[in-house]
C-alpha cells in the first residue's frame, strides 16, 4: 500500500489497532479515539476500517453474532472467545494439515484460507467464579 492511501484518519484507527490486544470492535476504536481528545466522524471509522482491511493491513473478525472486531495480526492464526467474558485471543497453533487433507477429500475443495473460532471459559474467569 502507498503511504498516499494512508490518510491521517487512517493512521489513527490503524494505530489504536495495532497498539490494541483486545481485538476491539468500531465502538471501541471511536471511545478510544475520544478519549485521546480526537473527533473523527463515525462514518470515518468505519470506511477506514473498511479500507484498512481490504488492504490487508487489518484483519476483520466476526465471531457469532458479535460486532466485527479488528486484529493487527493479519498471519494466518485462529482465536478463541472467553464464553464468560468475551474476551478473545489468539490461537497460534498450526492446524493439522492431516485435517485440511480430510476436508479436501470430503468436500471436493481446495482450501485456500482457515479460520477456526474456539471457545471455552478463560483463566480469569476460571480463577474468579466460586466453585459449586
């Protein structure tokens, strides 16, 4: 990408990604941006959004139902969501090629991508809730 496409706007909502590890939603990055005193429109941050991932910097997430969030990791890599409290994370462990063959020979496709979302109950939430 040339740095002309890269507009001033576009550079704030690409930074509060990439500084992000929360995977944050298009209301979080518009909080944050408020409360570093900026005023971009919302319909900015959306089109940058939308821009910043068609350009491969960003990568959009939907994960069931949810508000699409963004990630600065855009190597392919799976997450998983905390089903207490919403937290998602990174999963950066390969997947079996063995499996992308099965699914080939079953379904006739070529894969040219994967994304798997994994769910479970996180550390802190583990740790937090008393035992019954």
């Amino acid at each position: 990408m040339t740095r002309k496409g890269l507009t001033a706007p576009r550079k704030l909502v690409l930074d509060i990604i990439n500084d992000s590890h929360d995977h944050p939603t298009a209301a979080d990055i518009i909080d944050r941006l408020k409360a570093d005193g900026r005023s971009v429109a919302y319909a900015t941050v959306y089109n940058s959004l939308r821009f910043l991932t068609d350009e491969g910097l960003i990568r959009e997430l939907k994960l069931q139902g949810d508000a699409s969030r963004y990630d600065a990791r855009t190597e392919d890599h799976h997450h998983i969501v905390c089903t207490s409290c919403g937290r998602v994370d990174e999963v950066m462990t390969e997947t079996p090629a063995e499996w992308l063959k099965r699914i080939e020979a079953e379904t006739g496709y070529d894969i040219t991508e994967e994304q798997f979302l994994f769910k479970g109950v996180c550390a802190e939430c583990k740790t937090s809730k008393p035992n019954k």
